[in-house]
C-alpha cells in the first residue's frame, strides 16, 4: 500500500464503517483491514490518519487499530513469518515518541500502550535511543509532553513488578536507573515545588498532581525488585517528600463526587503502597521514617470518610498498617491493649460495615461483586483491607484480638435479633468478623485450611448461619442469604459432614432465588462440595447420598440459567458440569431434556460467544452427557449426533473461532465412540479438515490433529479406499507442522497415526519423502523435543514395517545413513524419551533393530550392536535424562501475541492413552530376554561371545536378570 492520499482516503472509509453498528455494514469492514494490515505502509498510514485527519473519530480509531495492530504483530515469533516489514518497524519507532507527544490525551495513551508493547520486545536491545529521547523531554516544561513520557515510562517498566529475577532484567533496570533515576528525582523536587508556587491555581495544580502520581508510581515500580543504590542515598529526599504530600489536604483538590477518587485520594493511595513496599521489603533503611508513616496513615485512616471515592485510600492505608504488624521487629508498636482496642473500634469495624453503596452493587451490579467477593478480586475494597489486618494483628497478638472481637460480635448479633429487618446489616458485619477472625490461610480450591482455634465455627454455623437458610421464603434477606452460602463454602473443610449433607437441599433450594447473588453464591457451594475429597481420594459427597436430590438439583440448576441475569452465569454451568461428573450414571434418565437444553443454549451463545469460562463448562457438560449415556449404552452415539450435529455445522459455517477447537473435540469424542467404522457425515466432512486456513490458527491444531487421529484410528482403510486422494493433503498438514518448533509434536502424532493405521500399500510412494523431510528439519533446527518426537517415530516404524524396513529406508536416501543415525541419535539420545507408552515404542524397535535386522550381524554395522544394546538397559535402568540445552527455549503456545483463541483442553473429552505395542509385548524386558534367546538359537555362540567380550559389567548383570525372568538362556 503506498502512502497516497487514496489510500488514506480508503482507510478512512474502512474505519467510519468498522464504527457501525449494523453488523453486515461492521463485519466486512473488519475483514478488510484484517486482510490489508498484512502491506508495506500499512502502519504508517494509520499513523498519518491520526496526525492529519479532520475528524477527531477516526484519529482515535486510527490510534486504537494501530494499538490492537502492533498488539498482534510487532512480536516476531519464531519459526513464523515476520509480520511488520523492517522498513515500517524503522519508522514507527523513529515517529511515534514525538507523535504521542504532541497528541491530545485520549490517543496519547493508546500510542503509549503502543510504545510499551514495541518496548517490551525491543526495549533495550533494538530501541537503545528511546530513554535517551524521553529523559531530554523532561527538560521541555510543558506538563501535557511531561506527563506523555511519565505514562509512557509507567507502562513500560511497571512489568518489573512482576517478572522473576533474572541477570537479564537486573541489566535492564540497571541501564533504566542509571539514566531515569536522577531526572525522575529532579522532576519530583521541581513540581512538588510548583505545587506550592501554584497552590491556589485549580488547573495547574490538577495538571502537577497527575504528574505527581505517575511519578510516585514509577517510584514503585523502580524500586520493586530490589532497593537501587541511587535511591538509598535520596531516600531522604523521597520520604520526606512523601510524607509531607500525605498530609496535604488542599481544598482546590477536593472533588464533589463521591463514587470517583480525586487526583489526590490516588496519590496518597499510591504514597501508602510505596511506603508498605519499604516496610516490607526494605524495613532496615527505612526504619528511621517508619514511625512517622504509621502516625501519618492513622492520621489520615481516623479523618477519612465511609465514600466510595475514598475506598482505595483506605485499603491501601489498611494494607499499610497489616504489613507493619506482621513483621517481628514492629510488634512493639500494637502491644498495648488500648492501641489494639484503638484499631479494632476505629479501623476494622467501621470498615467492615455494609454500606449503601456495597448494597447498590449486590442489587444491580452483582457480576462485578461476585467477582471481587468470591474471586478474590476485592483487592482494593475496605472489607478485605480490614480482613487483612485482622489477620495481620492475630499473628501476636490472637488472644487478645478474639477477646475483643467476641463482645463486638455478640453485640451485633443482639441488635439484630431486637429488630432483624430493619438491622440485618449488623449480623452481616458479625458474620464477616468471624470469617476475618477465624480464617488464618486459605485457598480457591479447599477453602479455609488453618482456622483460628478460638472461634467455635460448628456451633456459630448451627445457632446463625443455618437458621437463615432454612427460612420459608428464599427472597428475603438476600445478603444473609449470600452471607450463609458463603459460609458453607468457605469453612466446608471444617464444618462436620453431617452438617454439610443437610445444607445441600437448603443449597439445591436457593438455586430459585431471584437475588443474581444468591443463586450463584448456591450454584458455587454445590460446585465446591461436590469437589471435596474423603478417605481414598473418592469424592466426600457420593452420588449415592446425593440420590434423592437428583431430579430437583437438575431442575433447580437449568431453571437457574433461565432466571433474569443469569443466562450466560459461569457457575451455574460449572456446577451442572460438576453434577453431571459427581451422579454419573444417575444421570442418564434425564440426559434427553437436558441434552436438548445444552444444545439451545449452545446454538444461542454461538451467535456471539462472550463468556468464555461459561462456554467451556458448556462443552464440558456436553461431553460428560456422550460419555456417561455412551458408556452404559454405545448405541447412543448417534442420538448425539443428532443433536448436535446441526449446531456443529452452523458453528464451523459462521466461522465461530472461539467454538471451532471445542467442536473438533467433541467431534473426536464421538469419533472414538464408533467401534470400527466411519459414519458417511463424518466421511464428507474430512476433505474440508485439511483446509490450509484451518491451520493458520494455532488453537485449531490440537484438536483438529487429534480428530484427524480418531479418523485414521477409526476408518483408515475407508480413507485409503475411498479418498486416496486426500492422502498428500493429509501429509502436508503434516509437513507444515513439522516445520514449527512449537507444533512439530503435533506433526508427528499425525505421523505415528498414519503410520500405525493407514494400510502400508496406502503410504508406499510417500514413505522416503517424509524421512527426507525429517531429516531436513534434523538439519536444520535440532531440539530436544524434536529428537524425542523422532526417536518415538523411528521405532515405531520400525515395530510396524519391520527393522529391516527401516534399514533399507535410510540406506536408500544416502548409504550407511543407518549406522549414522544409530550413532549419532539413537544410542546418545535415547535416554532423554519420556512417558510409559513412549519408552515402550522404543524398546520394542530396538529390540527388533538387535535381534531382526541381519545387517546389524554381519557387515559394519555390527559394531554398533553392543553400544545400541547397552543403551536400551540404560534407557530400561537410568533416570530419564531431562536435561535440555541453555540455548533452546520452546515458545510456548500461550505465549504467541495477539487475540487469537488459545486452544482449551477439554478435560472430559480427554483421549484415553493408547499404546500401539500393547498387544504384541507387555514386558520389554521380557521380550528383549526372548528375543535374544531366539537370535542366539539362529546363531548359536554369536551373541555370547559379543556379549562377554564388550558389554560392561553393570549392564550384563541387569540383562541377566531379564533372561532369568523370562526363564530362558542364551546359546
């Protein structure tokens, strides 16, 4: 594409429409862009449409395509085409700094993210300028290009917070600090002096305070992995600074909304994070300032009102204080009982109170408060900062703290019962102290796994928790209600079975409650309980006691799914999957209504897959329903198919990327349900599986390999006899996926399918290409998981055709290849084979290569008898070697850029493990043993004599033993 004022024009055009809303309007101007966004100049247009166009819309939409294009493809992956041609990548970095300078906020902070994903893999390496250009900007004075480079620093070093140590990433931070660290200060002195020669200018200081806060965040991030040098010597200078700014209190900052936090409520949140980042990490250097920090913070914790606006404050300023009183060395600053009585009374209760606006939220807000109550994702809220602390103080101090959270709770809980409509919100707040209380560790998957021994949690379950539950009307109280199912679920490892069993139909009964919380909340809890492990590993809860329920716990959870608010809920569909693993055969009364209830569903999420969790518990249930009916009645394979079949097209013809790997899956499922024998709608199906575009993406290529298994598994000899001619699309699947590092295993588990179940005459003109093609990649890109693909590869052959076969095979390509490939792969590399099946494959080709193969007795090869011998005692006898060369790492396939769908296993489609020398050989120590004394009757004295004259010691002893529990001997 050429930089022309037509094709900008035609861009233009192509991103208005990409805003419409009407899909076939929408939808091809998508495709365009996806199918240009390939061309030289393509980028660079985008960029002279932001800078020059009229129309502000399409600057900011050229400014979001050119963020999500260079998020897809500035990353060059390996083994992949480069996308961004080198000329563009040279001009995009040469122009963006200065062009997201000189823009208007809103784009700026799309090319910022831009220039921190380009950062993130050129930086420093392939862009060494890029500091240098943002620290001379720092000198320009104009806070808008200040505050540009600021955000831009932010987002590109604050990854330090979270990657792991490495001699790379010091290198990196070091080459940072030493060329930020010095004007980062300066700019700090400089504008907190401003902010006092501007204290009475309301934009100025607006424009300061967001620099201040960037700047106190890049302070964080600088000083995350470990304490710099630099900033040791200028701590001085930082803390005092810091404290200072957190008990400011101007009233030109103060804003009148009470759901948005100010410029000045972020800053002091993010000056309480690096103060508790210093007290944690760094407690030696910054013990002289800490004292004045605690006073500081309680200062602020006391004056601090109960608006939402100030919520992060305070949760930063409580994290604060819990990281201060956990630590040894700062016990003697919460010892007293009157401090202690202080913050419980001042702190933590007052923050633990359901307020309005947590009540707004339950109501009509309830997916972002499950999220943050259940999953953990309340990082920032008042009642998780004040639980923390709870926790924090109980370390020394849990006598005292229970003594005097005891008479709080029983006061509440008095006020409730003189009044429980009108003060519910108290027995809320005393169910949430004890679970602070009581809760001492805790995990997503067991709950509470340490509690505190104080806290009687049986007898407060009884006497407040299931009363609730057990009340005629599910509607009423619907926090109570959530308050008690989350209760159950939490402390589910220390409740009594007995209790738990009780609380499942008081569970299945909430499921019909309208609160979108409460059902969930129940959904959730069944879904846990139903995971918990009794004695040998079996589930706590059998679908024996789970009989009676059955019906009313299937009713209750689709009809869940049809209640306002809820027909897309995760865990609903995880809890109907679960149910379905749990009750097992129970089930299949029911899988006719429900099996058509899941395909409707499915066929109505397709049209726009929004949910992913939702939709893979979906797939799941799917699953478990074909297994379950199937295994009882393998007949029912094709009412399945039946059912599903008509969704299944409509998915892979709407292209539905998201659902296409499920589909293969299940597809495959079903497959592997056939005993011997492909149906005719699978048969017109598979010309259209070796499509090259189904390919590009790589979360097509498990499943679409594994369906393509299950048709050679299944139907090999229809594929042979009525679509040979699909035999070299077949291969070339295979040659494309050879020639990727990160999918050559898938490659050859197409290969070994072929190999094991194609009819030999099928594959006979095909078979010396494709041990070229191996080698070729051998050549050129050897890897460890390559060589093991390979070895698994050649033996199986080998077991197949013969070790003959094989001989002849590589000797054809180049003479005495054989006796190379024996010595330079198989006998030094045969030890790094992993997995039972795997190992096996190989024992059994060697074994057939020592004893079945006449040139490995009589001509050059002979020499190679005793090494290849002593290496398949070593592969049966040594650890695997699991060692892997510095300088290879596997990109993994998660880790590829970009929105394309990740492939997501199905758990409850797995493939059983299959193994292709079961029959023929169960032991292969055994039938190494046998196979020895068979070649030694052919030639009696032959194996002896090579035997005693060259294996070493360790090795005939271990093969002595194979001869003798095979009972037979050598001659």
């Amino acid at each position: 594409m050429e930089l022309s004022d037509a094709n900008l024009q035609t861009l233009t055009e192509y991103l208005k429409k990409t805003l419409d809303p009407d899909p076939a309007i929408r939808r091809p101007a998508e495709k365009f862009l996806e199918s240009v966004e390939g061309s030289q100049n393509y980028p660079l247009l985008l960029l002279t449409l932001l800078e020059k166009s009229q129309e502000n819309v399409i600057k900011v939409c050229a400014s979001v395509t050119f963020k999500n294009y260079i998020k897809r493809n500035w990353r060059i992956v390996e083994d992949e085409p480069n996308k961004i041609c080198e000329s563009d990548r040279i001009a995009i970095k040469a122009n963006i700094v200065p062009l997201m300078l000189s823009s208007p906020e809103q784009i700026q902070k799309q090319l910022s993210d831009a220039i921190s994903i380009i950062g993130r893999e050129d930086f420093p390496q392939k862009w060494p300028e890029l500091l240098t250009e943002m620290v001379n900007r720092f000198q320009s004075g104009d806070f808008h290009v200040i505050n540009g480079v600021l955000r831009t620093a932010h987002s590109l070093f604050k990854r330090y917070r979270h990657e792991f140590k490495s001699n790379e990433l010091w290198t990196e931070i070091k080459l940072v600090l030493d060329a930020f660290a010095l004007p980062l200060t300066n700019l700090f002195k400089a504008t907190i002096e401003l902010c006092s020669t501007h204290a009475n200018d309301a934009s100025a200081l607006k424009v300061l305070f967001s620099s201040l806060i960037l700047i106190a965040k890049l302070f964080y991030s600088l000083n995350f992995q470990d304490l710099p040098e630099f900033f040791e010597d200028n701590m001085e200078t930082w803390m005092t600074n810091f404290h200072s700014l957190l008990t400011l209190d101007n009233k030109l900052l103060q804003t009148d909304d009470e759901e948005e936090a100010g410029l000045l409520e972020l800053l002091k949140s993010q000056i309480c994070d690096n103060a508790a980042l210093y007290a944690q990490k760094y407690d030696e250097e910054f013990q002289p300032y800490l004292p004045r920090f605690v006073t500081a913070i309680w200062n602020l914790l006391v004056t601090t009102g109960q608006e939402v606006k100030y919520d992060l404050l305070v949760s930063n300023a409580i994290q604060f204080l819990a990281s201060v009183c956990e630590r040894p060395h700062y016990k003697h600053l919460f010892e007293d009982q009157n401090t202690l009585t202080s913050i419980c009374e001042k702190v933590i209760v007052p923050n633990m109170e359901f307020r309005a606006a947590d009540e707004e939220a339950f109501e009509d807000n309830s997916e972002e408060y499950i999220r943050r109550d259940l999953e953990g994702s309340d990082i920032d809220t008042r009642r998780r900062a004040a639980c923390d602390l709870v926790r924090g103080l109980c370390k020394f101090f849990e006598g005292p703290v229970t003594g005097i959270f005891s008479g709080y709770v029983n006061s509440m809980l008095q006020e409730y019962a003189k009044n429980p409509s009108v003060n519910w919100k108290h027995k809320d707040a005393a169910i949430y102290l004890v679970t602070s209380l009581a809760s001492k560790a805790q995990t997503q998957k067991h709950g509470i796994t340490q509690a505190n021994e104080l806290v009687n949690l049986t007898e407060f379950f009884v006497n407040h928790i299931q009363p609730d539950l057990k009340s005629a009307t599910v509607n009423e109280f619907p926090v109570l209600k959530a308050d008690g199912i989350k209760y159950i679920m939490i402390f589910r490892n220390q409740v009594p079975k007995e209790q738990l069993l009780l609380s499942i139909p008081l569970l299945i009964n909430h499921l019909q409650a309208e609160s979108i919380v409460v059902h969930t909340y129940a959904a959730h809890a069944l879904e846990r309980l139903f995971t918990m492990r009794g004695t040998n590993n079996a589930t706590l809860i059998t679908a024996a006691e789970m009989a009676p329920f059955v019906e009313v716990l299937l009713t209750n959870l689709f009809k869940a799914l049809t209640l306002p608010g809820s027909s897309e809920n995760e865990y609903i569909m995880k809890a109907i999957m679960r149910s379905f693993s749990l009750l097992q055969e129970s089930i299949i009364p029911y899988i006719p209504s429900v099996i058509t209830q899941l395909t409707q569903k499915l066929l109505a999420v397709s049209k726009n897959p929004s949910k992913p969790h939702f939709n893979h518990y979906l797939f799941e249930s799917i699953c478990l329903s074909i297994r379950i009916t199937c295994k009882a009645n393998p007949e029912a394979v094709g009412s399945f198919e039946e059912a599903l079949f008509l969704v299944f097209t409509e998915i892979l013809q709407n292209d539905v990327q998201e659902f296409i790997p499920y589909v293969f899956q299940v597809m495959s499922l079903l497959l592997e349900m056939h005993k011997n024998e492909i149906p005719s709608s699978y048969m017109a199906l598979f010309p259209h599986l070796l499509q090259p575009v189904l390919w590009e993406r790589t979360g097509n290529i498990p499943p679409l390999v594994r369906l393509l298994q299950a048709y050679l598994e299944r139907g090999a000899s229809t594929i042979a006899s009525a679509a040979a001619d699909k035999i070299p699309g077949l291969l070339g699947v295979f040659q494309k996926l050879i020639a990727s590092k990160a999918n050559d295993h898938q490659g050859f588990y197409l290969l070994n399918s072929i190999i094991e179940h194609m009819p030999p005459e099928s594959v006979d003109q095909y078979r010396k290409q494709i041990f070229i093609l191996l080698f070729q990649r051998l050549q050129n890109s050897k890897t460890t998981k390559f060589i093991k693909s390979f070895l698994v590869f050649i033996n199986l052959y080998c077991v197949r055709y013969g070790a003959l076969a094989l001989q002849e095979i590589f000797d054809s390509i180049q003479p005495k290849m054989f006796g190379m490939v024996l010595e330079k792969i198989i006998i030094p590399e045969i030890q790094k084979v992993s997995g039972q099946v795997e190992k096996k494959i190989c024992a059994v080709g060697i074994t057939k290569i020592l004893t079945e193969c006449p040139p490995m007795m009589d001509t050059e090869y002979t020499k190679l008898w005793i090494p290849l011998l002593q290496a398949l005692i070593g592969l049966f006898e040594l650890p695997e070697d699991d060692t892997i060369p510095d300088e290879e790492h596997f990109i993994d396939i998660e880790d590829t850029p970009g929105y394309q769908t990740a492939f997501s296993q199905l758990a409850f489609a797995g493939r059983k493990e299959h193994d292709p020398v079961g029959q023929m050989v169960n032991n292969p120590r055994i039938h190494l043993a046998q196979s020895l004394h068979k070649l030694s009757t052919a030639c009696p004295g032959r194996v002896l004599s090579m035997l005693s004259t060259s294996l070493n010691a360790e090795a005939l002893q271990y093969l002595q033993g194979y001869l003798q529990a095979a009972s037979v001997s050598l001659l």
